[in-house]
C-alpha cells in the first residue's frame, strides 16, 4: 500500500528514488513491485516500467483511489496540503447546483472526487497538455492558472476541466448505461415489492445518491473495509425479529434482487443507500419487529420479584413485553407456559421448551445468553444464504 501510494503521488518516480525512498534492495522492490501489478491487475489497470505511471481506465482508476482514501484516512488534513484544499474550494464553487450540495458529506465526497481527478491527472501525458476548450458549465470558475501549477505541479489544462465537468455532470444530471438502467429498475421493483411486503402503498422516488452511484460505478466500491456489507447483516440482526412469512418473502426479494445486480459490491452498496436515505421505509423495517411475549414465574418474596422484573424490562424492553405471574395461583406451570414465547422462572421442576431457567440475580453470562435468544429470528438465520458466492452466469 505504501508504494501504490507513493507512486500516485510522484508520477513518473523512478526505481532508484523508490528503493532509497524505502531503503529497500532492488530485489526486494522487484517482489513488491510484482506483488503490487498483480494487485492492480484484478481490477483491471496497471503500472508501466520506471519511470513509474498507472495505466488504465481513468474514471476506475479515480474510483480505485477514491475508495483506497476513504480506507485509509480519516479526515482530508492526513493527505490533502491546506493550499490545495483552498484551490479546490474555488473549483467546488462550480459544483454548487447540484443536488444536496449543502449537505457535508456530499461536498466531502465531490472535494476528494476532485483530488484525486487532478493528482491522477498528472499520470496521463495527454490529460495534462491537451488544449481543447471546454465548458465547464453555466458557473464561472476563477481559477489562478499560475497558482494551480505552483500547487498541483501541473497546468490547469482543458482536459482536466473536462475530467471536472464530467465529474459535476455526474452529480449533477446522471446518466446511466443500458447496463445500469436495468439495476436501476431492479431497485424500483425491490422497493416497490418491500413497500408491500411491510404493509404500504407509497409513491417513492429514488434518491439522488442512489443515481449518482449507479451513474460513477466502476465496479469498485471497497478494496479492504466492506463496512456496507457488513451494515446491511448488522442492521438485520438487529432489526430482524419478523414473522415466518415476512422472514421467507423479505429473503425472497433480495436473493432475486442480489441476482439481478450479479455484483456483490454493488448489491450491499444500494441497499445501504435505500436504507439510509429511504427513512420512511427504513421505520417500515423497524416497527414492523415481532414482539415476544416473556412470562415471569418467581417464588421470590414481592420486593426480589420486583427488582426482577424492573431489571429485565430495563434491558429488554424494547422487544419484549412482560407479564408477571402469580406462583400461588399457579396450578399448571407447563400449560401456562405455552400462551407466551419465553418463560422465566426459577423453578427447576417446570422445565418446558421455552422455559428458561434463572438464578437469585442474572449474571453477566446469563444477560447475554438471554439478549442471544431473544434476538434469534428466523430472518437472521435466514440471511446466512447471502454469504454464499453469486451463481455462475
């Protein structure tokens, strides 16, 4: 990693910079090297001989680091100098139609996307000189020609301007191959189908988010953190507790969802996106969780059974409701163990299927066996099947 960044950094570096850079043996640096092209090479594009350059793509090449920055660092101050974060301000200003651009982690997005198309720039000879004039768009940019070689230590070419326009028109006005047009109405037919699933009929609008992924994808979206992923089974283990039949149909709509896209990354892409920026279904989801009926059965004195109840609502009150049963009017523990989903008690004789036994005072191992049972669903089990390699088509 350190390489790869070092070379986007300083195009055209050579192999006796890098190997005194690193302090490296040239037979080292050739088994890096190695290691390095075969890496590049799954995603299509390489790196040439020194002097050292990439090659390839440019737009997947500019998702690539997107994403490679996203994972690497935290905040812009870790790779971007303050004087290039103030001349890509002035850029940024003709950006400033485009839909939610008030909103920060948008204008972080486009201020990274910008970056990385100038520093990548400098990796195409023909990017850097071309003189053909191009309209960025109805927004006049003052950009200080002079300042932005100083800067970025190549010329403010009419290239690069087109790479910026390109980058605002996908933004601004999406628009989708063939290729992703039939993702896009995939993704209408799964919310249209989950709007019905959860007990609603709802005109929906696709967020603009949502176009401009489908319009800039490149068939990256993570190299090492897939985060999306693993939001969309951490949302469902948590949110999950649904009914047999919701559980079959919902899994239903996202394995033929899945197959539709055939791209894992994409797939967990999109359905992050619908559920952050799709709130109202989102709420659909969560108060559409099945609620368990837990029965309390104690032969402690009123105030131990209170102090009981009060802790077990305290920490599982949110999907679960409570009833507290009277031990002295009692006479079928076993019957009246089947009018709820859970019992609790501590009488070892009245031992049932879904009886679960408890001491005098829950212990930290028993606190979490319980949130363990009570969180089990048949959806969440159910889920398993999307970790599963995508059939071969």
């Amino acid at each position: 990693m350190q390489l790869l960044y070092f070379i986007f950094l300083h195009p055209f570096t050579t192999t006796s910079e890098i190997v005194q850079t690193f302090n490296l043996s040239k037979t080292k640096f050739q088994n890096i090297k190695k290691q390095l092209v075969t890496g590049l090479g799954y995603y299509g594009f390489s790196i040439t001989d020194s002097p050292f350059c990439f090659t390839g793509n440019f737009n997947k090449l500019c998702q690539f680091f997107e994403v490679f920055l996203s994972e690497k660092f935290y905040s812009f101050n870790e790779y971007m100098l303050p004087k290039e974060q103030e001349l890509i301000e002035q850029i940024l200003q003709g950006f400033a139609d485009i839909p939610n651009f008030s909103v920060l982690q948008q204008q972080q997005k486009l201020k990274k996307c910008v970056w990385v198309i100038i520093k990548l720039s400098a990796h195409f000879p023909k990017i850097k000189n071309t003189k053909k004039i191009v309209m960025f768009n109805k927004h006049s940019i003052v950009i200080d020609h002079s300042q932005f070689k100083e800067v970025f230590q190549l010329p403010y070419s009419d290239e690069i301007q087109k790479k910026l326009t390109e980058c605002y028109l996908a933004f601004k006005n999406p628009i989708l191959p063939s290729k992703m047009k039939q993702k896009k109405e995939a993704l209408i037919t799964l919310i249209t189908h989950l709007y019905e699933l959860f007990g609603q009929s709802k005109k929906f609008t696709i967020p603009p988010m949502i176009h401009t992924k489908l319009a800039r994808y490149e068939g990256i979206s993570y190299l090492i953190n897939h985060e999306k992923k693993r939001f969309i089974f951490e949302f469902f283990k948590h949110n999950g507790n649904f009914s047999l039949h919701i559980s079959q149909s919902l899994l239903n709509e996202l394995i033929t969802f899945r197959n539709a896209i055939n791209d894992d990354s994409l797939f967990y892409e999109l359905l992050y996106l619908l559920l952050i920026h799709d709130t109202y279904l989102t709420n659909l989801i969560i108060n559409k969780q099945q609620v368990k009926k837990v029965g309390l059965l104690f032969t402690y004195s009123k105030a131990h059974n209170s102090l009981l109840v009060s802790l077990l609502k305290n920490l599982f009150q949110e999907s679960l409701t409570f009833e507290v049963l009277d031990f002295s009017d009692c006479t079928s523990p076993h019957q009246l163990f089947l009018s709820f989903d859970y019992c609790i008690t501590n009488m070892s004789a009245y031992r049932s299927t879904n009886s679960i036994l408890l001491d005098a005072y829950p212990s930290e191992c028993e606190i979490h066996d319980l949130n363990q049972l009570f969180q089990h669903s048949p959806f969440k089990s159910m889920l398993e099947v999307l970790k599963k390699p995508l059939p071969k088509i």
